[in-house]
C-alpha cells in the first residue's frame, strides 16, 4: 500500500484549522490507519489509530476521520505547539507510512 | 513508567554492520510485538521489519531481506536490530517502537548510525 499526503507544507497561523490529507492506494483494511506527530530531534508521537480514535493524551482539538481509501487528520484552533510534521501510518500489514505534511507557522 | 531505550550513536564504514539495542521497561516484554523504522536525514519515516519477543519471529520488509536480523534477549528485556552491508544511505536515525495491536504507541529516543569512510 503507497500512502500519499498533501499537502506537503501547510502554511497557517495560530488559531487557524489544519485539514491534511492521506490517501491510499488500496483500502485500508478495518481503518488500520495512524497519525504521527514529529517534531524536529524528537521520536513521532501517536495522535490517532483506528483513523478516528485519540490515543492517550492527544488533545480534543486533533480529529481523524475517513476511511477506505480517504484518510484526513484535523487540527482545530492551531496552537503553538502544533507546528510540526505530520505522518499517516498504515498498520493492516504494511505499516507504510506516508511521506509526511509539515505544518509550519504563516 | 513504560520506556524504551536505545543505545547511542554508531559510526561505521561502508560494508560493516551496526547493532542497535532497544532495552524495555515498565511492562511485560514478551507482550507486544517491537518494530523498527528508520528515517534518513531530513527525509520520512521508513518501516524496517517486527519482532515478536515472545517467539523470536520476525518480518522484515522486503527492502531489507537478507542485510537485516532482529533479536531479542528475554533475560534483559531488550530487542536488537543488526543491519549488514551497509552504504552510506544507510545513514539514518533508528528508532524501535512497541507495537500492540500494530499501533505505535512508544517509541524509543532513537539511535543514529553514520555511514561514512
């Protein structure tokens, strides 16, 4: 499975909505699908699996959704905190991962 | 509290081999699979291969068949990646992550390795 992401840079301001994008190039058995948070120096940080569940500490403003094919990772009122790339991972078998949408300051 | 942690930083010549360690603690070691991904410089993050530290079966991804070997020592609570024949884009930074249910939820701090004459 080849994941692809778009944007590839998403350029906001603090407060704004982030929506990324991942698609896939066959569907996604039982949304076997995760976001990752990477911030530069640092290991991914899991935000979202099952395409739609928060793990464990994710704040309320991150939202997954999609499923099939379609994957997005939503980011309400960007904080400071959330510039960062972002990765979405499939885990059915291939645990391919997407080539990443950084989200940088505007 | 649950942590993996990786030895540190290699450097290598081209055509040697690197072993990295991934030491577990604060859960049952033998209970989730561990996986390995590497990401070069500046580049995204690339799936290397699980292994099950209850069994010692292992799957590697295809790219690496053959140069990749993934261990584990129960008595220390510890996983081992060993990579052979390496080129310079092999340099990279290795990271282990616990994988239960194939969710990444912890990751080690990660372990660079240098591929240079």
């Amino acid at each position: 499975i080849v994941l692809t992401q778009s944007p590839g840079t998403l350029a906001l301001s603090p407060g704004e909505r982030a929506t990324l994008s991942c698609r896939a190039s066959q569907s996604v058995s039982s949304s076997f699908l995760a976001w990752f948070q990477q911030k530069p120096g640092r290991a991914p940080r899991l935000l979202i699996y099952g395409a739609s569940s928060r793990a464990t500490g994710t704040p309320d403003r991150f939202s997954g959704s999609g499923s099939g094919t379609d994957f997005t990772l939503t980011i309400n009122r960007l904080e400071p905190e959330d510039f960062a790339v972002y990765y979405c991972q499939e885990y059915g078998g291939s645990w391919t991962f997407g080539q990443g949408t950084k989200v940088e300051i505007k | 509290q649950v942590q993996l942690v990786q030895s540190g930083a290699e450097v290598k010549k081209p055509g040697a081999s690197v072993k990295v360690s991934c030491k577990a603690s604060g859960y049952i070691f033998t209970a989730y699979y561990m996986h390995w991904v590497r990401q070069a410089p500046g580049q995204g993050l690339e799936w290397m291969g699980w292994i099950n530290p209850n069994s010692a079966v292992t799957k590697y991804a295809q790219k690496f068949q053959g140069r990749v070997t993934m261990t584990r020592d129960t008595s220390i609570s510890t996983v081992y990646m060993e990579l052979g024949g390496l080129r310079p884009d092999d340099t990279a930074v290795y990271f282990c992550a616990r994988g239960p249910g194939g969710v990444f939820n912890i990751w080690g701090q990660g372990a660079m390795v240098t591929v240079s004459s």
